[in-house]
C-alpha cells in the first residue's frame, strides 16, 4: 500500500468510512452468492487478480 492509500485509508478509518482493510471481498461475495445463488468469477490476469460479479442477464 503507498503512503497516500495508507493515509488516505487512515482518513477514512478514523470517520468510520472503512473497517478492516481487505474485508470488503468476502463480505461482497457472500452478499452476491446470497442475492444469486451463484459464486463470482475468480480468475488471475497476468499480474492481476481479478473479481468479477456478472450483472443477472449475464448468468
């Protein structure tokens, strides 16, 4: 994380905007799953890690 996510982030924790760094994922999987019934699509790009969550028409 560079120093202006870090301080940014810091910002953002100290208003109450944030929680846990690197709880977002899970939570918004498990709310996809439920609201769908299906798992996201999990893949890596090169470098990357990518997460998608396809929109209903798409499934």
């Amino acid at each position: 994380m560079s120093c202006v996510t870090r301080a940014v982030y810091n910002v953002f924790l100290k208003l109450g905007f944030v929680t846990d760094a690197g709880s977002g994922i899970p939570r918004m999987i498990r709310v996809f799953r439920d609201a769908t019934g299906q798992e996201p699509i999990l893949r890596m790009e090169g470098n990357e890690f990518v997460t998608a969550f396809p929109r209903s028409s798409m499934l």
